[in-house]
C-alpha cells in the first residue's frame, strides 16, 4: 500500500525531531544499507555538509543518511547526532579501523520566527533518527518545516506558513521515485496546473484585506520589477533556501543519479517563483538503492515530478502559527 510520500521507496527511513517552542527542527533520511548519493545545488546561499563526497570522480560511492535541518549553519550539528546513531548500529564506511557513517546535509534559515537562540543540535539529530521509520511520514509544521515560510520579499511580516512535504511516484515494473522537500523560499509558490499562487508574500495596503480576496498576495515577480522591490529583497536577503531529497529503488551510478538530482531541480523552477536566487540555496540531494534496472532520462524526468508535488504537499499540509497564515487559511 502507498504512502504518498518518499518513503514509499523500499529502504527509505525518515524521522522527525522538533522545538514547536523555538520553532525549528530536523528531519532525518536513513538508507541503512547505503544507497548511491548525488546533489545539486542552484541557490546562491547554501549551507551544506558532505557534498563533495557525492560528486562523480570522488572515492565513496554509498551515502547513509541525509539531515534536512533549520537553524541556518547552527543546525549542521544535527548531522552529528545522525552518525552517532548509525556508529552504534554498525552503518559506514569501512575503512578497516572503523565505519564511518557517510552523512550529508542542508540548512534553511528559520531564525527570524522563532527563537534564534535555539537550533537543531547533535540531540535533536539523534532523536530524529530514534524517530524514523517506513510508514506514513507527518508533513506540514514538523521537523526541518517547522519554521518554514514562503514569499519574504518583504521580510517575515508579510510571508505565509509553508512546511516540508513528500511525494511518491510509481513508474511501473516495482520502480518508485520519491520526495521530500522542506519549502522556505524567497519566492511565492505555484500551482503549476494554473499558474495560480498558492502561498506566498502578503500584499501590503492601508485598509483591512481579507484572505482570499483578490490582490491579497503581492506578487513577488511583480513587485521585483518595481522601486518598492528592489529595496525591498534586502529584508528577505537571509531568511530563505529550499532543500530536499529525491529517491528511488532504481539501479544508477554515481554519475546518473547525480543528473537526477540536476533534474530534480525542476520541480522547484516549476513551483516556485522565482527559483534559484542568490539569497536562496536551493539543494536537492538524490539517493538510488539500486534494486531495479530504469532509464536515468525517465527517473531523473519524474523526480522533478515528485518535488512538485512534495512542495505542494508542503503548502497544503501547514498549518498558521505566529500570526503567520497558511494556506489552510483562505
């Protein structure tokens, strides 16, 4: 039976660990048998650990985990957390002395809605993988999206609640290509079936605007091209990234799931408005476990797919907090 979510993928992990206080949180992607890594990475304000490992031409050639993380750069600890609990259940590479747990990771700035002073750690890391599990995984305001938010081109006043979500796509012959996102953009989110926002920055006007009233969202595109936007990308300039993962059971050299990952990249420019900015660091890592012969040309097609709809997912699933509205508001 489906799950709709990535780990739908046989061998896929996921757990979540939150501060619903500070607001922030981590989420934890297992494959304890390791699985063949790759990343792509388009925003221009990343934060990141073990990425160069997953590249093509370098030596390890299975990734353990991966940590979706608030906290900004703080949260890279939780990635600590993640090796210690793979350490003690005998998950690495061996290096003939010791299994080193291969664990990469992303951060998103959630710093500006709750409490700054308080971060993912190694604690929370390890909580997360305690957490993990194969069943249907809680999306919305848990674990990395618990302090997520969409549309800050005019700062954190006027944005909306978004989360992490995940999808799962079915291609047929036992091949599953899964994703989770956790959605903080800049920008505003699309329904890329109309072209319709869904989430995104609030428009500011003397006199009360209801949600769900026409010209209730500002428009990010638009408001760029004006004075007011040019001025005003300097209050969202460190409050954003959208990360995330994509999986599938599908057999692929460290090459071919590499260029899933890039295609995966997609499925954010299809939703999200605008995509890839210099104050987003947009990274999508990618895991195949190699069980069933496919075409990367067709994963790579549908794992853009699956993070659509992960993101979505991630929009419907929120929930308002802080004065903050989502999109189960209009």
């Amino acid at each position: 039976m489906s799950n709709g979510s990535i780990t739908d993928v046989p061998g896929i992990l996921v757990g979540h660990a939150q501060n619903l206080e500070a607001l922030t949180g981590c989420t934890v992607i297992i494959c304890k048998d390791g699985a063949t890594g790759g990343v792509d990475q388009r925003g221009g304000a990343p934060g990141t650990r073990e990425t160069d490992a997953l590249r093509p031409m370098h030596l390890v050639d299975k990734i353990h985990a991966i940590v979706l993380s608030g906290g900004s750069a703080f949260g890279l600890d939780a990635a600590s957390g993640v090796m210690k609990f793979l350490e003690e259940n005998e998950c690495g590479f061996d290096t003939g002395f010791a299994k080193v747990p291969i664990v990469s990771s992303a951060v998103l700035f959630d710093l500006g809605i709750g409490d700054p002073n308080i971060r993912p750690d190694k604690n929370m890391g390890y909580e997360a993988c305690l957490n993990a599990n194969s069943n249907i995984i809680a999306t919305g305001n848990v674990g990395a999206g618990t302090g997520a938010t969409v549309g800050k081109i005019f700062g954190q006043t006027q944005s909306m609640k978004s989360g992490i979500g995940s999808a799962s796509i079915d291609l047929g012959n036992g091949i599953i290509v899964g994703a989770m996102m956790a959605v903080n953009a800049l920008g505003d989110i699309i329904d890329p079936s109309n072209g319709k926002i869904l989430a995104g920055a609030r428009t500011i006007k003397k006199g009360p605007i209801n949600i769900g009233d026409e010209g209730y969202f500002a428009n990010t595109m638009n408001v760029m091209k004006s004075f007011v936007g040019r001025k005003s990308i300097e209050f969202a300039s460190n409050q954003n990234t959208m990360i995330g993962v994509v999986a599938t059971n599908a057999k692929l050299t460290k090459d071919e799931i590499n260029k899933v990952a890039q295609m995966a990249q997609d499925g954010i420019a299809n939703t999200v408005k605008p995509a890839h900015t210099m104050f987003d660091g947009d990274t999508i890592f990618a895991m195949a476990t190699n069980k069933k012969r496919a075409d990367v040309n067709i994963v790579g097609a549908f794992a853009a797919e699956a993070v659509s709809m992960a993101i979505i997912d991630g929009i419907n699933s929120s929930t308002p907090i802080n004065g903050i509205p989502s999109f189960n508001n209009l």
